[in-house]
C-alpha cells in the first residue's frame, strides 16, 4: 500500500546512488500515522496558543477549554436530549429517502420502462437543491419534524436512487440466466441475484445519502424554530454562549464521523463475500 | 427478468421518448390533482406557480437576487478548487504531507460543515465573504478527494518518460500530471456543483440577506408559495445548466475518452 503512494521513488534511487535514508526518516516511512499524530497534535497546540493569547477574540475557545464545556454539558443530559432528537430525524430521513431510492433504483435497474418513466423527471429534479424546498414545505407542514423528516427523506433519495440503477445495469446479465435455469421466480431473482449483485455500487450510492442526510439535518434544524444540535449551536450563537456552541459544533461532527464509520463497517460485513468490498466515497 | 433485458434492446426510440414524457406528464398531472384537492391557497397550481414565475422573470430585483447567489457560488466553488487542488497536488506528490493531512480529511469528510458556519461568521461577519468561505469549505472535501486521486492516477512509465527526457517538475506538472488529473476534476467539480447550490442557498436563507435563497425564505414568510417554488425552479435550472456545462466542459477538454460518460 505505502508502495503505491509514493510514485516517483523508484527513477529517484535508480538514478542517484543508493543514498541510504536515516534510520529514522524509514522508521516513520514505515509508520505514516506517526505524521498524522504529529500534525494533528502541532494544530491542536497552535490553537491552544493562540486561544490563550491575551488579545484573542470572544469567541476563540481553545481545545482543552471546548472538552471541558463538553463534558460539563453532557453531565447535564441536556445535550443527549439534542443529540437524539437529531439522529431521530436524520436517520429516519436516511432510512426512508434511502431505502425507497435503493428499492426503486434496483427496479428501474432492471426494467427499461420504469427507468425510462423516471429518466426525465429525475433529470429535472435532481439539480434542485431539495433544501430550498424546505420553506415551502414548512409553510404547509409547519416547522415540524415531518417536513424536516420529508426534505431529509427527498434529499437521500436521489444518490441511493442513482447508484442502484448503476449498479443494477451492471449486474451480469448471466446471473439471471442461472437464477432462470434454477427456475427461481423474479420475487427471487429480485432479492437473492439482483440485490447482492448490484450492492457494491448501491451502498457507494447509501453513504453519500448518509453524509447528505447529516447535512439536511443541521440545515433544517437551522432554519426555523427547532430542537436538535442545529438549533442549539445556532442559538447559542446567537446568545454568545461559545462554549456550548463549540459543544453542538464537536457533537455534531462526531455523529456525522460515527454514522459514516458505522455504515463503513456494515458494508465491509455485506460485502465481505466480494474482493472490491468498501468502495470509495465521491 | 432477463427478457425484460433482452425487450429492451429492441424497443424503439419513439417509444422510450414517449414513457420519458409521460413520466413527466404524470408527475405534473400527480401535482395539480394535489393542488386543487386540497383547495388551499398553500398549495398553488401548476398554472398559478407560472403566472408567478413569469412575473418574477421580468422583475429586475429577481435579477439582482440571482446575480448575488451565482456570484457567492461561483468565488466560493473557485476557492474550493483552488485550495482543493494545491493541497490535492502537494498531498499526492509527497508523503509527508498526505501522511499529515489525508487521514484527517478523511475523518472530517462525512461532518456536516454546515456546523461551522457560526464560528465563519463570527471571523468574517454576517456578509457575503462568510458565504462565499462556507461554500469553499464545504465543496473542498470532494474536491480534494478527487485532485489527490488525479494525481495519483498518473503512469509511472509516463513520470519516468519526462524525467528522462529531462522535463522540469513544473514542466511535469503541466504536460503529464494536468492531462491525467483533469478527467478526476471535471468529475470532482460534478459533484460539487449541487454542493455549491445547497450551501449557498442555506446561508442565505439565514439572516437578512440578498440572494435566491433569501427570496425563497422572504416569499415563504409571506405565504407567497408560488413565488417561493418558482425561485426553486429557477434554482433547479440553474443546477442542470452547470451540471451540463461540467458535461459539455469534460467532453472538450478530455476529448481522449470521447467513450467514457460519466
């Protein structure tokens, strides 16, 4: 893998004599994340620093100073109670957006006439930014979960939707022949040939809904009178309460962090029995 | 259904056309039934929501309006790139620097940047420059992803040839490196472009501002859904416009995979 990536070492040596790198410069070739720690860390103690400088603005909290507003919200249960009432809504969007794309995805994959009666409608939809829809929606649903949910839902939809049609349309047309020769119904065929096939492709497609979802839902949560970590970081900006803004901030980015990690893990399971299993996001 | 498959290598143009159309037809059809179903002025008719979208065409405001929102994209989707693209270049070329900043990019890849934007405007204020840098910092990531794998993608018997014919790094860059990079941009800048529409539109809808985003916030405030669901039809042509354009631009530029869609 380290080979891989660092094209260009092989003319260098070929050329020049061996010039035998020092021990340690191999050591830490050999062991990349020594770099990243290293980075990481410098950041943090640059932010430190300057968090810490006597003229530093307001609103310039350090990290040490952002853990510890953390952790005396959290004893509170205050914040669980946004952090739950978020993932609800943005992991209900994902379920329902997701799931009816995938499913109509694998079908559109299959049959031309369904694709071909959602190819122009989807070509004129798709651009919209689905966000933009949420003031419309909110005026007849009002600001409540079910139009946060329903624009969530809408905006996942359409990578799930998309990557399944790719990844049906490549589906080796083979396997329905043996699926067929076994005398499996299209029932079958549907849920045991076509959906593990087309998967690699169509769960590519289920994690940029993920990521879209977890945006929709601070989007949503923004706009308009809400709960959630959105609606908190918001209003404690609003207020000047830095610290627990911080707090939504970090909380917020490690429920985007777990979901993608936890989706990561559930495909490299589905996937296991394939050799391109995980698949790359973008 | 792989007779379905096998059908719909004969089916003729005329045909498919048509299904595309009707598809259309019907979800238009699905539309207007709701509208008048629910007989309430929220749910404006197709008619309705035309009359108000030609009217809007012909006011100059609109105008301005959509002016700000492309111009807040566009400097933002330029910073992105631009950033995207020199730490994409660095990170791909040494491994020092991939090692330092690929795993946390990776990590944050999947946070919603839209959570920063307090602390963006608390640093550049609650005008367009917090805008345009909340647009760059949430198209960079794709961005980024798709740079680093361009330069990644380049031969090494490619690298090897320029180095003997004893080309300069800059000379590499722009002769080897460009050429194999620019398919991963073009495709990167694909996905940034709806990327680019959400974002600006959220950061307008936020704040007294100016920009379609704001028109849809302000005409929804007043119950003017037509208005407010024209402004998203123009935002979706707007969409489809780039989105086409980065099509068209792939086609001319890397004319050497005329086969490749992507």
């Amino acid at each position: 893998m380290r080979q891989e990536m660092r094209p260009g070492t092989a003319p260098h040596r070929a050329v020049s004599p061996p010039l035998s790198p020092p021990a340690w410069q191999e050591f830490v070739r050999q062991r990349p994340w020594l770099v990243t720690l290293a980075f990481v860390l410098a950041c943090l103690a640059l932010w430190e620093l300057a968090a810490a400088r006597p003229g530093r603005p307001e609103y310039l909290l350090g990290p040490s100073q952002i853990f510890t507003e953390l952790l005396a919200l959290t004893q509170g249960g205050g914040l669980a109670a946004q952090v739950l009432a978020s993932l609800r809504r943005a992991l209900l969007g994902f379920a329902i957006g997701g799931g009816l794309g995938l499913l109509l995805g694998l079908l559109a994959g299959v049959s031309r006439n369904f694709r071909d009666l959602f190819d122009l409608t989807q070509a004129f939809t798709h651009p919209v930014p689905k966000i933009a829809l949420f003031p419309v929606v909110a005026v007849v649903l009002g600001f409540t979960d079910i139009s946060r949910v329903l624009i969530i839902a809408i905006s996942a939809f359409f990578p799930a939707y998309l990557n399944a049609v790719n990844g049906a349309l490549g589906v080796n047309p083979r396997l329905f022949w043996v699926a067929r020769n076994v005398g499996a119904s299209r029932w079958r065929s549907f849920w045991q040939v076509l959906l593990p096939a087309s998967l690699p492709r169509a769960v590519v497609g289920l994690r940029i809904s993920l990521m879209v979802s977890f945006v929709l839902m601070v989007a949503t949560e923004v706009v308009g009178h809400s709960n959630g970590l959105g609606a908190a970081l918001m209003r404690a900006y609003r207020e000047g309460a830095y610290g627990p803004m911080y707090a939504g901030i970090v909380c917020t980015a490690l429920c985007g962090m777990a979901a993608n990690a936890l989706l990561a893990q559930a495909s490299r399971r589905l996937l296991a029995w394939q050799a391109h299993a995980g698949g790359h996001l973008g | 259904m792989a007779e379905v498959r096998a059908l719909s290598l004969q089916g003729d143009g005329v045909h498919r056309a048509g299904l595309k159309v009707l598809g259309v037809v019907l979800a238009l059809t699905a539309w207007q039934l709701y509208a008048m179903a629910s007989g309430n002025r929220l749910v404006p008719s197709l008619p309705t929501i035309g009359n108000r979208l030609i009217e809007l065409l012909q006011d100059p405001e609109f105008w301005e309006h959509t002016a700000s929102t492309l111009r807040n994209g566009l400097m933002g989707l330029a910073i992105g790139l631009a950033l995207a693209a020199s730490a994409g270049y660095l990170a791909a070329r040494n491994w020092v620097v991939d090692a330092a900043i690929h795993p946390v990019i990776n990590l944050l890849y999947p946070v919603p940047k839209l959570a920063l934007y307090p602390i963006v405007i608390l640093v550049l204020g609650l005008d367009w420059p917090s805008r345009v840098a909340q647009v760059a910092l949430e198209c960079f990531f794709p961005l980024f992803v798709q740079c680093h794998a361009g330069v990644r993608a380049v031969g090494t018997r490619m690298e090897w040839l320029a180095r003997n014919a004893g080309a300069s790094s800059w000379e590499t860059a722009r002769e080897i490196v460009w050429h194999s990079a620019l398919p991963f941009l073009l495709t990167g800048l694909r996905v940034a472009m709806p990327i680019v529409l959400i974002v600006t539109t959220v950061t307008e809808f936020i704040g007294d501002s100016q920009g379609l985003g704001h028109l849809i916030a302000r005409s929804a405030a007043f119950f003017d859904t037509a208005a407010a669901l024209s402004v998203v039809a123009v935002l979706g042509a707007i969409g489809f416009a780039a989105d086409r354009l980065v099509v068209w631009l792939r086609q001319r530029l890397v004319f050497w995979e005329k086969g490749v869609v992507i």
